[in-house]
C-alpha cells in the first residue's frame, strides 16, 4: 500500500491521518495526528494456537518520553514499568474494540498504540481508541465496525467535544463515549456530582460525534478500496452438544429456579450435574462419536454447560422478570456497614456488605510529603494528593493462586473509586493531609468497584476527612434477547458473567460523580442507557441510607496515630534561611523536635508530628527564624553568652540580638554580670536593626502591658 493521508474536519479541529508511511509490516498501521499530538496505532494477527476457547486479544498502549521532549530519571534513562495512565488507556482502548470481534475468532490479535508526540493541548488517549478500530480494518481483521471515541467536556454550560488538558480541568465532567453503528458500546466518566440529565444529555451529544468518525472511517476505507471483513464462522459438529443439551436443560432450570440458594449451593449443583455428564461420556466406548468429539475437545463440555445456564439465566428474567436469587429486576441485594472495626493505628475503616460482596476499605492520612510524584510520565498533573489502591486476593472467590502485583483489572477498579471520591474531597488549603484509601475485596460476588466506592466513603469519614459529600455506588446490568431488554439492578457475579452490560455509577445524593460502562454486545440506545441512568440512582440512594445508619459524617476527633499538621506561611525569599545550607537548617529542627517539615514553592509550610506539641514547637522555631523584626516589638528572650559590653539575648528561634551594657538598666552598670546571667530570662524590647542586618535590644522603656503580652506570647 503506498501512503495515503487525510484530513477530518472535526468540530472545529483536524484528525489527520496518515497510512502507509510508518510500520509496514504490521498488519494494519495509522498515524493519527491532531495539534502537536500524534499515535501511531497497530493490529497484527497471527494463526491460532491449539486448544485456545476464547479470544486472545492483548491492547498495549506505549508512551515514550520523548514524545514530551523529556529524557527518563533513573540509573538506565530508559522507560521502565508503564505508568499508571498507560494502563489505563490500554483498557479504555481494549473495552470497546473486544466485544466486536466476532465471538467464534480464536486468532491471536494484538493492538498497539504508541505516543509518538504530545503537546500539552490534546490527550492522545481517544485518538488511540479511534485508531485501534482503523488499525484493525486496515489489517483485514474480521469486525463488527467501525468504531470510534471522543472526549466530551463540560465548561460552563456548553458540551465540548475533544476538549484540552485546560478545558478538562476547569469544567465539571471529563466524559469518553465510544459507539460503533449499532449504538453506545462504552462509557468511562469523572463528574463534579452532574444531575443524571445533563450526563444522559452528554453521552448522547458524544455519540453524534463518535458517528461522523464511524462514517469517515468509511469513507476512508471505500477512498483505499478495502471492504470491511465479513468471515464465516466454522462450522462445528453439533453431536456432542446436543448430547450435553438433552442431560443438562432440565436440571440446570429446575436449579436455577431454586430461589433460596446461596452462590455457594447453587455453584455446587451446577457442578454436580456437569459431573454426571462427564462421568456418563466417560463411561460411553471409545468408539463413540460423542465421547471421541469430548476427547477432541476438552473444553466442550464446560463451555457448552455454560452456553445452556447463560441460556436459561437469561431467559428466567426475560419472561419472569426474577433473577437467579428471586430478586426483582430493581432490587438491591442486602446491605450492611461498618466502621473503625480495626484499631486506631489505622487512621480509619469501612466495612462494606452486599449480598456476598464485602470489601475493607483502610484510609491513612500523610503529610504533603507523602504525595505520589509522577514527574516521570506525561501527566499534566505533577502529585497527586489522593490515592485508592484496590485488591483483590484469590480467596475472594474461593480459589488458589499466586499472589502478584496488581493486574490491569485492579488498576482499572481503583482508579474508577478514586475518581468518584475527587469531587467531594476537602480542598489542600482546608484540609492539607495526602490521604491513601486501600480497599481489601474480602469477598466477591459482583460490584467490588463500587463496593470500594462505599467502603471508601466509609473510611474517609471514620477518618475525620471532611468529605463534602458522601458517595455511594451501584453496578447495572442488562440482558438483551432480539427486542426485550431488561435493566438490572445491583448485579451479582453470574449476571455480569453471563449478562450483556457491566455499568458502574457512583455520586452523591445531589449527582454523578463516576461512571464506566461496558458492553458484550456491539451496542445499546440512548433510551437503554437513561434508564440505566435513572435506575442506578434509586439504587445509589438506598445504599447510601445504609452507609449514613453507621456514620453519617465525618468524625470530629482524628486517629491519635494520625499526623498533626499545622500550616504556616512564610515569605518565598525565607525559604533558603529555614532549609540553610545542604538543609542541615531544617534537618537540625527534624532533629530538635521530631516533627516533619515539608516546604512549597509559594513559601506554604506544613508541619507534622504524631504528638502535637511537638509540631507546635517546630512551628514556633519556623515562625521565628522568618518573623519580620520592627523595632519597638518586646519579647522574652533568654540570654545565651555575656561580653564585657553587653549580652546576647536569644529571643525568636534562630533570632539573637545584643543588648550593650548601657541599656541593662536605667542607672550606671558596672558589669553585665551584675545585671544578668546565661540562662536568665528577660524582656526585651528591639531597638535598631542596623544597616548590617545586627538587632540592637535594650530592656528600657517597657510598658508592663507589652511585657505582660511577651510573656503571653512565649507560652503558646
């Protein structure tokens, strides 16, 4: 293929791309261009291996510091392990292309995105998304697209599509919204608590969007003359399946229907009749069709067993409108809270229960210290005062496995709880603490995501964060037979396994703050998702009456572990005084009084200490080192070392003056010592500060007021 460029016009900016020109050998490549920013995206697919049932599909997205015109930290001056945000594109890109590959293609796939520039303008995130769908038809893949993204802005009152870092950051919703032909196919939103209208309003405003790129990926296609892969599937020998078929329908509804089994029960009938089928085909001859097809493929009969429940799981709620646990369609399982379960050397707890979902949430308060740096990747942003971390240990689930860092999956859960508690969280200059909130999914049965929500909530007020707001959160789900389509409520694991959609939405009593919807269909309409929308807020707000039974608000009293903090502002120009040469200034207050000193650029000083006397005495060594001197101000002082001509008196920390033999007293002084001695405490009062910077003090001219408010001073 030779290169090939074009140009969208694209709400009043240009998406150029160019094909041909770089990585010819994959089996499908694009450069995507807007402003300064520029991905490049790839689709290669090789045969399939033996044995693979399910789609092996693998989404990286690359980002080199390079393209920011930055060289890496570090001993190697190379990127390392991908930062947090390129795992998260990654899954942003792999969620709406993997549901439509055909669900028969087995071939191994794998998309590529890598930043080649970036400007501080235009996230490269959606553009990525977008190119993983060209990539893919480029490369002849079969797929049921096109299929686009945008960025959706709120600033003021005006949707922005695609807006800038700025516009981001200055309006109230940052809204991605990816659709193919057949309707919304993902959503991933953080809102400053928005009314479930205006996020309804901004989905459908995205996806009029994300339809002029589906339509000029078209006209791109027809421009290059490839014609979108429309591959059969292929053919499989039925025998053995309506063998399992004919054994398995009866009992797998008549235990489907058993409305008083726990997951654990109804998992274990389910077993016992899989086990019946395969101990029969065990005992058929070997001869037997329908055993040699069991051989051929052992994973016939689990995914055929799971074809059949997944059947009949769906049809009970389309017909019935009754879930496998008798719930109605609105219903919300049981729940349940706790706080402070744990001792007060963690700062605070929740524990969160639904249904068979428990999640522990713990919050830890740290010092401005304490804020993650991510100067070594391409974020705007360069700290974060804020963290959620989520995990989820195998034996949530009853199982055995090894223990490993955290997956995208677990990147991905905590970075949607983390979003949906930024709105409500108090502002640095309130509440000046980095907060970490790690939540522990101790048991799993559908929604930890949003069970991390809640049991963060939780923490964060038993923490004695003054949240604005608290947040709940619910999962929706949906089954999708031809027209019929059912909204659930609160969804449990076998109805998001064997379901249709996966939609998460948290917020608070007044509105949405998050949310992130997946699909395993190729799409759904707007009508589907408002009441998606409207549902999950009758189901947020019931939630969200349990959680405030056990607080509801955030504790006066903190952790007696917590740090203290204490803030103070001193002048910019003050900054090296206090830090002193190689820090051994600051270093000698660490020392002194144990407290911990953390110094901003605009002169903002934070002080901590676990003890609170201790943070107040390093306060007062700061404050005095850069207290501004006028003369006339009166101070207790003590004095440090005596000279023939006078005394010197330490009377601010860091701050020493000398008092001359001739304003000891108001009569002759013989000898200073005959006035004072090291150790002794006086009242001073500043009397010249010379053109060389030396304080001149003198004990005359005191009024018994301003010795009296001196002396009140030093005690605090």
């Amino acid at each position: 293929m030779g290169e090939f460029e074009k140009s969208i016009s694209f709400d009043g900016r240009d998406i150029r791309l160019k094909v041909g020109l770089l990585a010819p050998q994959a089996g499908g490549s694009v450069l995507l261009q807007s402003g300064d920013t520029a991905v490049l995206v790839t689709a290669t697919r090789s045969q399939a291996r033996e044995g693979i049932d399910f789609l092996p599909l693998t989404v990286d997205y690359e980002e080199r510091l390079y393209a920011a015109g930055r060289i890496p930290g570090g001993m190697l001056r190379r990127e390392g392990r991908p930062p947090e945000r390129a795992i998260l594109t990654s899954r942003l890109i792999d969620r709406p292309l993997r549901p439509l590959f055909p669900s028969w293609l087995r071939d191994d796939l794998q998309v590529v995105a890598l930043t080649l520039s970036m400007d501080e303008l235009v996230p490269p995130d959606v553009l990525a998304v977008t190119g993983a769908s060209i990539a893919t038809l480029l490369a002849k893949i079969p797929f049921n697209g096109p299929m686009a993204a945008v960025r959706v802005g709120l600033v003021g009152d005006d949707f922005i599509i695609n807006p800038t870092y700025a516009e981001i950051e200055a309006g109230d919703l940052d809204l991605v919204v990816a659709g193919s032909p057949d309707g919304v196919i993902m959503v991933e939103a953080g809102a400053n608590q928005l009314p479930e209208r205006d996020i309804i309003e901004a989905i459908e405003f995205g996806y009029e969007a994300v339809q002029d790129l589906i339509q000029a990926q078209r006209d791109l296609l027809a421009e290059l003359g490839i014609e979108i892969i429309q591959e059969e599937p292929p053919s499989v020998d039925q025998t053995l399946a309506n063998f399992i078929r004919e054994r398995a329908t009866g009992d797998i509804k008549k235990i489907l229907a058993q409305f008083e089994f726990t997951k654990t029960e109804r998992d274990a009938a389910l077993d016992e009749v899989k086990d019946a089928i395969k101990h029969a085909i065990e005992e058929m001859s070997e001869e037997d069709p329908i055993r040699l097809a069991a051989v051929a493929d052992g994973k016939a009969l689990g995914n055929t067993f799971k074809e059949i429940t997944k059947h009949f799981m769906r049809l009970q709620i389309i017909e019935d409108n009754v879930r496998v646990d008798g719930r109605k369609l609105d219903e919300v399982r049981p729940v349940s809270c706790q706080t402070s379960i744990i001792p007060k050397r963690v700062h605070g707890t929740g524990l969160f229960n639904r249904g068979l979902t428990q999640v522990l949430s713990a919050c830890t308060l740290g010092t401005p210290g304490d804020a993650q740096n991510l100067n070594d990747d391409l974020q705007v942003d360069q700290e974060k005062r804020y963290m959620h971390h989520y995990n989820f240990p195998p034996f949530s689930v009853g199982e055995t496995k090894p223990m490993r860092a955290p997956g995208r999956r677990e990147i991905g859960h905590g970075a949607l709880a983390e979003r949906a508690m930024l709105p409500v969280l108090p502002p640095k200059n309130e509440f000046p603490y980095v907060i970490r909130v790690v939540s522990e999914v101790l048991s799993s049965n559908g929604s930890t995501s949003m069970g991390s929500v809640c049991g963060s909530t939780l923490a964060l007020m038993d923490a004695g964060v003054p949240i604005i707001k608290p947040v709940s959160g619910a999962a929706m789900g949906l089954i999708k037979e031809g027209d019929e389509v059912r909204v659930l409520t609160d969804i449990q694991g076998i109805e998001d396994f064997l379901g249709d959609m996966d939609f998460k939405v948290a917020g608070t009593d007044s509105g949405i703050t998050a949310l992130q919807m997946d699909m395993k269909i190729s799409g759904l309409s707007m009508e589907v998702i408002a009441q998606a929308v409207h549902q999950a807020k009758d189901a947020r707000l019931h939630i969200l009456g349990k959680m405030l039974a056990a607080i509801d608000k955030p504790r006066t009293e903190m952790s007696p572990f917590a740090p203290r903090l204490l803030t103070i502002k001193i002048d910019p120009d003050m900054i090296g005084l206090v830090i002193g040469p190689g820090g051994k200034t600051i270093k000698g207050i660490t020392e002194e009084t144990g407290a911990k000193i953390d110094i901003e650029d605009d002169g903002t000083v934070t002080i901590s200490a676990i003890d609170e006397n201790k943070a107040k005495k390093a306060r007062n060594i700061v404050q005095g080192m850069t207290r501004k001197l006028n003369e006339g101000d009166v101070y207790v002082g003590r004095v440090t070392r005596i000279i023939p001509i006078g005394a010197f008196v330490e009377f601010l920390p860091g701050k020493e003056g000398m008092i001359h033999i001739s304003q000891l007293a108001d009569y002759r002084v013989g000898k200073v010592e005959d006035e004072v001695a090291v150790g002794d405490e006086v009242i001073i009062k500043v009397r010249e500060i010379d053109n060389k910077g030396r304080i001149n003090l003198t004990r005359l001219g005191i009024h018994p007021d301003q010795a009296a408010a001196a002396r009140e001073a030093a005690t605090k």
